[in-house]
C-alpha cells in the first residue's frame, strides 16, 4: 500500500503584533503574506515561501520561544534547504542577522539560525 504524501508543516506562532511578524518575514526573508484576518491590523495571518508556511497570530501574553522553556531545544522550526549558502546570501542582503552563521553543525547538518522578530528560533538548512 502507498503512503499517502505529507505537503508540509507549518508552525503555529504566537506573536505579539502581526503586522510586525508579516513585515520581517516579507522583508528579511522573502515570504509573502498568503492571508491575513481582518485586512487591516490583522490578528492572525499566514505567510509562505514555496512549501514552508508560518501561521503568526496574536493573542494575550507574550511569544514563549522554545528557549525560554528549555535552553537545550533552541529552535522553534527547523527549514528544510538544499542550497543553506545560497540562502544565507540572499538573507544577509535583505539585511537579516544570523544568531549562528552559516556552519557545518556539530550533528550533522549545514546550515544557519536566526531569530525572528518575537524571538522564534529558525535553522535552515539540510544534513551533510
């Protein structure tokens, strides 16, 4: 019997104000708003750059990024890339800031983290 395929997964982020996480995905790193409710000062929105999706949505209290809970499990997603090196170039001339360049990892993966604007971690990259 064939698998039936999984297209993605997407993260579910609580953010403190969503036009302000649209804005850094769109200019940062090159995502574009798919959805957004109401139009104008939206509580929840969807952005997507080819097959990676992230829901930000706002509501009471504050993002709980996953170190803050436990140091040890810094990201928050991990973004699967063939080409991280590409990828970090093009983010640096968007004027993104990696919390760890670019690197061969010490378990196996090449790739880079940064921190959005409500301080979600995101690796990109693939294994070696």
């Amino acid at each position: 019997m064939n698998q039936p395929h999984i297209a993605g997964i997407a993260p579910f982020f609580i953010v403190r104000n969503v036009t302000t996480a649209i804005s850094f995905y769109l200019e940062k790193l090159g995502f574009d708003t798919v959805f957004q409710e109401p139009d104008h000062d939206p509580f929840f929105a969807i952005v997507q750059r080819d097959g990676a999706m992230i829901f930000p949505k706002s509501v009471s209290g504050d993002p709980l990024p996953n170190y803050k809970q436990a140091p040890d499990a810094r990201w928050d997603a991990y973004v699967s890339v063939p080409e991280p090196d590409t990828l970090a170039a093009e983010f640096i001339s968007r004027g993104a800031s990696f919390t760890v360049p670019l690197q061969n990892t010490p378990d196996g993966l090449r790739g880079f983290e940064l921190e959005d604007a409500d301080g979600y971690i995101l690796f990109f990259g693939h294994p070696r």
